[in-house]
C-alpha cells in the first residue's frame, strides 16, 4: 500500500509539472493578447479571457483592422461586440486574404497557432 501510495504522489506531481508547463506557452500568448486588448482599450482584458476562448479572441483580433472602414470611433466595443458574437470573417481583399492564409500557415508550422 505505501509503494502503492508513493506511485500516486509521483505520476500526480508529473502531471501537475507537465501542466506548468503546458500552461506557459499559453500564458505567454494570454498575455499578449491582453497587452493588445488593453492597448485598444478594453476595460476589463481579464473578463474577456476568462469567458472567450483565447483562439476566438485572436481571430478577431486579426479581423479588426477589417472591419474598420475608417468610421469606427470605438474599436474596443467593435472588437468586443466582434467577440461576443463570434462573428464571421470580413470582406477581405484577395491577395491580402492570401497573404492572411500564408501567415497562418507559417504560425501552424512553427506552433505558434492555436485552433
């Protein structure tokens, strides 16, 4: 029973290692997003990435710049109304659509990207 319990504590503290680890990756990439929230002037970046998922979040952050037409005053409340509802891509201009594409392949590659 006691090598049975020792057993235990060694694959619980593995596992609880392995999730610190797993997490810092995520935790940077957290970060920058709400560096970047913050910066557009959400109030409350913490709230957002407690309630969306981080992916989601990065996509719109992406599509920001076009849903933007020049007439937005409050980009904040476009990207969190952008968020909330999940919306769809915007009109994107074709070759710029592509050079998205590219960047995301690249992302993918190096695992920087999280779907």
């Amino acid at each position: 029973d006691t090598n049975h319990n020792n057993q235990k504590n060694i694959t619980t503290s593995k596992d609880s290692e392995t999730n610190v680890v797993g997490n810092s990756d995520d935790n940077k990439e957290k970060h920058k997003v709400k560096r970047k929230l913050q910066e557009l002037g959400v109030h409350n970046p913490e709230q957002i990435l407690s309630t969306y998922p981080l992916a989601v979040i990065q996509q719109q952050l992406k599509w920001l710049p076009y849903r933007n037409k020049g007439n937005v005053k409050n980009l904040a409340g476009l990207l969190i109304h952008a968020i909330k509802h999940n919306l769809s891509p915007p009109e994107i201009p074709w070759d710029e659509s592509l050079a998205i594409q590219t960047q995301e392949k690249l992302e993918v590659q190096e695992g920087k990207h999280y779907d």
